[in-house]
C-alpha cells in the first residue's frame, strides 16, 4: 500500500514538474510614451493578453530604448533639452514586480539621440543623432550606470540608427540623408571607432537609409528605407565588416498613391520571417526569408496602429507588439510560426505618442 501511495505521489510530481518546465517564461514589454514622458512596464502572458505593471515617469521626450546584453538595465534617451540617457535597473526576481524598473543613473548626451544600442559586452552605449549629424560611445559602468559620451564622432547627414553586431567587432550607422550606411571598426577594449575600407556603403538617392537588422546566420542585413518605403538586402563580409547591396523589394500596398513614411523592422528570433512598418497606411508588412540566399517573398499587409513608428518581436517568436503615435495604444499579434502571417489578440491604451518596444522574458 505504502509503495503504491509512493508511486502515485511520484506520478503526480512529475505531471507537476513537467507542466511547470513546459510553462513558457514571463514576458515584460518597455514602452516609451514620448509625450506623456514616461515608460510602460507591461506583462505579456502565453496567451498573448498584455497588463500593465508599472509607469515610470521621466524627465524628457522619451523615445529610443535600449537593452543591456544580459537583459538586467534598460537605457532610455531623452530628446528634450537637456539632453540625457536615463539608466534603469530591470528587477529580475521572481516576485509580483519581476520586471519593473528603477531609475539608477542618468548622464548627458551630445545631442538629441534618434537611435540607441549597447555593444556585445554591455560596457558601451552608442547613441547616433539624426538632426546633429554624429555619432557618440558612451561608457556604461559595472553598476550597469551610461556615463557622459567619451568619443563623439561626425557622420554623414541624418544619423538614424546605430547596429552592432553580433561578434562585437564592428558598427552600422545609417545616415538617412546621405543615403549610406557608415562602417566602422570597433574595439570593445577602448570603446573606440575607426571607419573600415571602404568608409560606407552608397545606395540607391533618395531612399532614406533609416533603420538595419542584422540576420542571425551572419551573412545578410536587412535595411528599411524611409524615403521610399523599400528594404534593401545586405550581403555582409564578417571580416571585414563591409556591407555590399544586393536586392530590394517596395514594403508599400498595392495602388498606394501617397508619399512613403517607412519606419521600422525586425526579424523573428530564427530569422524565417521579417515584418516592416509604414506609417502612411499604418500597416505592417510581413516577408518569408530565403534560409540560402536571403531574398524576401511579401506574404502580405496587416493594418495596424495608426502611425506605427515602433514594434517589437518578442524573444519566443509568437507575439509582435506594434503601438501607434497617433492611436496612442498597442495591439499584439500572435505570430503564425509557419506562414508568417499575424493574427490581431489584444489591444491596450497607452501613454501619449508610444513609438518604442524592447521586451525582456523572466524566468
């Protein structure tokens, strides 16, 4: 009797151990609301539903976010006068506040800041200044804290967008009106920049370089270009840390008759699906990725958020978080892992203007 109760309550541990290893990580979206100056703390559960934890009032336009290599600080840059990086702690226990945010450390930047990102290791914010035409490294402490810009450097007109990648060798900066994407070498010891050979990669004029991802397998870089709403196949040398254009497809509806707003794009975490934004239709446009060659097939449009400036994907591949500047809300879609297509779930009411997304996943 006792050995049969024994392997009953055996049983039923492991049902409950398996269910417990099979219940996906907790997921928590930040949200920049730019006019309300503040941040969106959300929880995004397995079934796609959002609430919000926390609202984290700050000093300025809040608009471009930023995650720490190991998920544990957000940056956020304020690009009202003056012009600062705020630096927050992200509380990783396992607790109802797993998630939210608090303010550690805040420090100057050279100007207001379109676009930034941390280097591999964690040590180095670069931060890339769309009116002021430059590029800046600032260092980040072990106390996870951004200091003030050490190297500050020019760039050609319209700095959009600063990429790292992945090896932690080198960086790309858009410049959406020289029609370029600059190449730089960098040295994660120093923190410092030097231009490649050749300096940039020219593209097509008038196309508006705005913002790059980079594909997991190494080899292609996706571009979205503002000005003509079209995005743009990158083959990249990993050694020399060179860019070179190879295709581009138009992102816009069939019979769109408008001016082209593009603004962002991401791919999926296994890089089989790429979705851009554009923000005269406020739609999202969803692509197959070729696992050989990198070229894209347009599956189709979803309509979104009016004016959708920023989405994310968040780190499981099943849930794109879109929020619209002039909607003022967020709507989450769940992400078919075969087709690529987008199924709308949820929307929520935010701040004023939200037009960024970084997603964390907690234990």
């Amino acid at each position: 009797m006792v050995t049969r109760s024994l392997s009953v309550l055996g049983a039923a541990i492991g049902i409950l151990l398996m269910q417990a290893c099979s219940t996906p990580p907790r997921s928590v979206a930040y949200v920049a609301n730019a006019d309300s100056r503040e941040i969106s703390v959300l929880a995004l559960d397995g079934a796609g539903a959002v609430k919000p934890l926390q609202t984290v009032p700050v000093s300025g336009t809040v608009m471009p976010l930023a995650l720490s290599p190991d998920q544990r600080f957000l940056y956020a840059a304020l690009r009202s006068e003056p012009y600062t990086v705020a630096s927050f702690a992200i509380d990783r226990s396992a607790g109802d506040s797993a998630g939210q945010l608090k303010a550690i450390g805040q420090a100057p930047l050279p100007d207001s800041m379109a676009y930034i990102a941390t280097d591999k290791t964690g040590r180095w914010l670069f931060a890339a200044s769309y009116g002021g035409h430059k590029l800046s490294v600032s260092p980040i402490g072990a106390d996870g804290v951004a200091g003030a810009a050490q190297q500050i450097l020019a760039t050609g007109k319209n700095a959009h967008a600063a990429v790292p990648d992945a090896a932690g060798r080198h960086l790309y900066v858009t410049n959406l009106g020289s029609d370029q994407v600059m190449q730089w070498r960098f040295d994660a010891a120093s923190g410092a920049l030097t231009p490649t050979e050749p300096p940039a990669l020219a593209l097509r004029p008038g196309s508006g370089a705005r913002h790059l991802v980079l594909h997991p397998n190494g080899r292609h870089a996706y571009l979205l270009n503002e000005l003509d709403a079209s995005v743009e196949l990158l083959d990249i040398d990993a050694q020399r840390g060179t860019l070179t254009a190879r295709k581009h497809w138009s992102s816009l509806p069939p019979g769109f008759g408008g001016k082209p707003w593009a603004a962002d794009l991401h791919l999926t975490p296994d890089g089989r699906h790429l979705y851009t934004s554009e923000r005269t239709t406020s739609t999202l446009a969803m692509w197959k990725v070729n696992a050989t060659t990198g070229e894209l097939t347009l599956i189709g449009h979803q309509p979104t958020e009016k004016q959708p400036r920023g989405f994310r994907i968040d780190p499981s591949g099943r849930w794109l978080l879109a929020v619209g500047q002039l909607s003022h809300q967020m709507s989450v879609y769940r992400i078919d892992a075969d087709s690529g297509r987008l199924a709308p779930q949820t929307t929520l009411i935010l701040g004023k203007n939200p037009n960024w997304v970084e997603i964390v996943q907690l234990p």
